[in-house]
C-alpha cells in the first residue's frame, strides 16, 4: 500500500529570511517522489529561492531519505540563461539532473522533482545516471543538446548520439529505451522538425506502428544550453524482457499517434517482480480521431485530458491513486489559478508542479504527463 504526506516544511534561508516550501511526498516501498514548490513574497533574488529549496531538500532528506539515493531530479527555472549557473551549484553529485526552462506558475523562480530509491546501487558512469532496482538497471540521461541548422537536424543528431552512448553499455533505443522527454525552444516553429526528425530516425532502427514506438512527451521548454532548440531527456533500462512491457491504448478515448504522423507512444507499463511503472506521455485534450476538444476552454480541456489520461491508466490496471507525480504543462499564464484550484481540489495528495509550456498545438491549452507505481504482490 501507499502512504502520502503533504505538508509544510519552514525553513529559514539566512537570518535575513524566512519563508517556506511546499513538499508533496508519495512514498511506496523502496521509492519516493517528491515536489517542491515554494512559497514566496516575490522579492527574493534567484540564489535566495535556491538557498531556500536547497534546505528544504536537506531537511527532506533527513526526515525520509535516510538510507535513499536520488535518482532523478528535474529544476523547472523561470529564466534558465541567466539561473543556470546558480542552480548548477546545487545539482546533486550522482542523481541525473535536468535543468529545463519552464516558469513555474505559483510565482516562484524555481520549482523541484526529485525521484529517489530506498536501497540499490546508484552511480554515474559516463553521461548516464545508473539505478538498481526492480532486477535491473535503470540508467537515466539528463541535458543531452545538439547543434544543427534546425530542430530536424538537432532531433537527428540527439538521438544518433544517444543509440551510440547507448551502445557501449550494451544497449539500444529500440530494445532499452522506455521513456523520452523532448524540450523545444519556440515549440510552435520547431516542433515540426521534432516530428520528422525522430519519425525518420525511428524508421531507420525499425520503431514503426507496427512494432512499438517510445513513451515521450515533446513541450516547450529552454534547454540548458540557449544555443540548442532540442533537448533531450531518457530513460533506458537494462535486463528488462520484451514480456515485460506492454504499451497502453484507451481506442474509446484516443486514437493511435501515428495517424497524424506522430511517432511515441500514449503510455508504456513495465511490470517488475514486485511493482509496476505506467509512463503516460503527454496528454491533452483529444478524441480518438485525433482532433482538439473544446478549443478555447481551459477547464472543459483539464477536464478531458484527466479523462484521457485515466482511461489510459486503466488500460494498465492503475488508477489515479496510483500517481506517484503529475506535471502539468499551461500554455497561458491567466488560466493557472482557475486550474490549479481544480487540480488542488480534486488531487490533493498527488504531488504536482504546473508550469508554463505551451503544448505542441496551439489549439491545446494544457497537457499533463505522469507516471504511476503499483504494488503488484
């Protein structure tokens, strides 16, 4: 079974501040995920809301992390070209650590995932991030970014780059890899080459409808590195058995991405000898012919893109319940409160983060990716 806390933790930044973090907390036997999200006054220099979150995540990690190794952890900054340096300070040594420009929408500069495993082995080699656990290995790429002459050319080079990281440890995308997260600078003039880019490389390894496409969700955000349009985050997974996924459908609510030529996955479940993980890509609000449901209304879309996503999750046995975290990506600063108050109300357990990140079609006011862990002894 699941045990949440949702709580405040004080903290005192220095003897010039005080002020608090939000931390929602899932916890399930031998994992942990986390939010942090703070609260703030608005006059707080970048650095003071990293000291902030910093001893917040000292004091979490005293609490419940003993004996735990963060895994994964994601800073949602809301000016990465002039923060990056400061929050690199914080980065933790071995966890992969994505640094993504998206503005968190409670009016802080920085919000925080962290995902971390109680027991296992946790260490880096090389680019990758590797985690025991579940009978195998877990190895986790943060921050991967390309130079090219357009996102055609970046999404190409990302992931030749990454089969052939991939490779040395044994590996490949088609055989390994189970969840991708693509960040697009300017998506609405760049997503297209996202597009074709990954369709055209996924042909060349043989990823088809045929066989089986990757989890992914493709957003805007700034990439570490201004310069790149494309930055890519994935997650691979070693000794892992092809009896062991099965890729998630709901026909009564969506239709399959290939029909409008778009290559991922709507949701992936791996199942392990005591648990099992539900990726559920980004989602929005769609019917299963692909088109855009309620255009122009926030909420009637939140309320169409949990319904997809539930449906998917219960393609994999799941439910709601089941959530470990939710990211929820807005395309309009003005809808956050409306939102925020929905998704509070109805969730209040599940940690979540709501930024800005306006999704690939601008018809799509919102888009949500979660991941769900059932106990399945």
């Amino acid at each position: 079974m699941y045990t949440y806390l949702n709580g405040n933790v004080s903290v005192k930044a220095s003897e010039r501040m005080d002020s608090a973090c939000c931390v929602e907390t899932m916890h399930q036997e031998g994992e942990v995920y986390a939010v942090f999200r703070l609260s703030v006054t608005g006059s707080e220099t970048f650095e003071e809301q990293m000291e902030m979150l910093f001893i917040a995540k000292k004091r979490f990690l005293e609490t419940v992390g003993e004996g735990g190794s963060i895994v994964f952890e994601r800073y949602f900054l809301s000016d990465i070209a002039n923060q990056i340096g400061i929050a690199e300070r914080y980065r933790d040594t071995v966890a992969a650590t994505s640094f993504i420009g998206q503005e968190p929408m409670d009016g802080s500069k920085v919000a925080l995932l962290l995902c971390m495993q109680k027991g296992g082995k946790v260490w880096r080699e090389g680019e990758f991030t590797i985690a025991e656990s579940h009978g195998c290995r877990h190895y986790w790429l943060t921050g991967l970014s390309a130079k090219g002459a357009d996102s055609y050319e970046e999404t190409q080079t990302l992931l030749h780059r990454y089969e052939e990281q991939l490779k040395r440890s044994g590996m490949s995308i088609a055989g390994n890899c189970l969840r991708t997260w693509f960040f697009v600078k300017d998506v609405d003039s760049n997503y297209a080459g996202l597009v074709r880019g990954r369709r055209e490389y996924f042909e060349e390894i043989e990823l088809t409808h045929d066989t089986h496409f990757i989890a992914s969700t493709g957003i805007n955000g700034t990439p570490r590195n201004t310069a790149s349009r494309v930055h890519l985050d994935a997650l691979a997974v070693e000794g892992v058995k092809e009896s062991q996924i099965a890729y998630l459908h709901a026909p009564s609510h969506l239709n399959p991405t290939h029909e409008y030529n778009v290559t991922f996955e709507r949701g992936t479940k791996v199942s392990y000898e005591d648990c099992c993980h539900l990726w559920i890509s980004g989602t929005a609000s769609i019917d299963n012919k692909g088109e855009i449901l309620h255009e122009g209304c926030v909420l009637k879309q939140t309320e169409r893109m949990l319904e997809n996503v539930e449906a998917l999750l219960q393609a994999g046995g799941a439910g709601f319940s089941d959530v470990a975290y939710m990211i929820v990506y807005l395309r309009d600063i003005a809808d956050y409160r409306m939102v925020n108050e929905y998704l509070e109300e109805r969730f209040p357990e599940t940690p979540k983060v709501v930024v800005h990140a306006p999704v690939c079609r601008p018809g799509w006011l919102i888009e949500m990716e979660c991941l769900a862990v059932r106990d399945e002894r």
